[in-house]
C-alpha cells in the first residue's frame, strides 16, 4: 500500500500529500511530498515510489504526544495560544479553566518545542510578565514538518539498530558467526 495520504484541500489548492520514494540502484529511500517526487534522484536515476505497509492513521493529538512529548493538555494550550494571539500565562488558563501552574509548565514546554515564542513585557503598574505568541504560520509548518522528519529519521534509526542487533543474536545462535542478511524487528 502507497503511503500517500491526501491533506484536506486548505492549503490553497496545492497538493500536500507524501510518499516514501526508493532508489532501484541502493538502498536509499525519502519521505517527500509528491509534487517534487519528479526531482528526486539519486544514482543518477529517479526515484521509484514504493509500496509501503498499513500504519496506523495519526491524529494530531497523537503526532503533538509522540513527537513534540506534549500530553492532551499542552496539545490544548498550544492551540488555544494559537487562537488568541500574544496572550500571558493568566489569560490562557482563565480561557482553559486550569491552574496557571500547569500552564505555565505547558507554554515553556511549547516554547523550548518551538511551537511557541515568549517575550517579557513591561506592565505599567510595575513590574513585567511573560507574553506567550505563536510563531508566524509559514514557520511552523516548515518546523513542524522538519521536526517530523528528524522524529521519522530518528524512529527508523532505532528500527534499523533492532534489526542489526537481532540478525547478529540469530547469526550466533543458529550459524556461528555468519550474519544473516535478513533483517527483523
């Protein structure tokens, strides 16, 4: 089955939808978005979109938990930050109804991400707060899907490291040292 995965069209009429490319030559494969797929090349030959197997549709509460470590509750304070704009940690959890503890744990948590930026803001009665805003639109889609292609890279790190260590347990166990050129996980 094709990863490719149709966006809804909200995006000005542009197709958003990815696929997983492989090179015939090597064993180089890409995660890129389909309306580049006819400049991918490698070995001095394009690219070929592979078949991939059935995975588990995510939500974007699901890619905000994995991805970015955000629980339920920082998903929703990054989106209601999103809604209001430059906001302090006392609007957003008036407007959420929760402690301005956890809240303030949440933005930071949002900012150190990069979802978020923060500034301090001198009050005119004294002293001086932290403003919470989201980060322009056009940089948060570039962050976040680099982010999810460094969380992709990093998660089929950690595949290809399990496959290596069980091939070589099953080379020792079943043929001396040999090493099996299958991989598993």
């Amino acid at each position: 089955m094709s990863m490719t995965r149709e966006l809804d069209d909200d995006h000005g009429g542009r197709n958003l939808s990815h696929s997983v490319f492989a090179c015939e030559s090597c064993d180089t494969v890409i995660l890129s978005r389909n309306d580049h797929a006819d400049r991918l090349r490698c070995c001095d030959e394009s690219l070929s979109e592979v078949a991939t197997p059935d995975v588990a549709t995510p939500t974007l509460e699901t890619v905000s938990s994995e991805m970015f470590g955000l629980p339920k509750r920082g998903f929703d304070v990054s989106l209601r930050t999103s809604e209001i704009g430059a906001a302090t940690v006392a609007q957003v959890a008036d407007v959420l109804g929760n402690d301005r503890s956890v809240v303030t744990r949440y933005l930071n948590q949002l900012v150190d991400v990069g979802v978020l930026m923060k500034t301090r803001r001198v009050r005119k009665q004294g002293g001086d707060v932290n403003v919470y805003y989201p980060i322009p639109p056009t940089k948060m889609r570039r962050e976040t899907i680099l982010g999810c292609y460094a969380w992709a890279g990093m998660a089929a790190d950690l595949l290809d490291e399990m496959n290596r260590e069980h091939a070589t347990l099953e080379a020792h166990s079943e043929h001396g040292t040999e090493k099996l050129a299958v991989m598993f996980w």
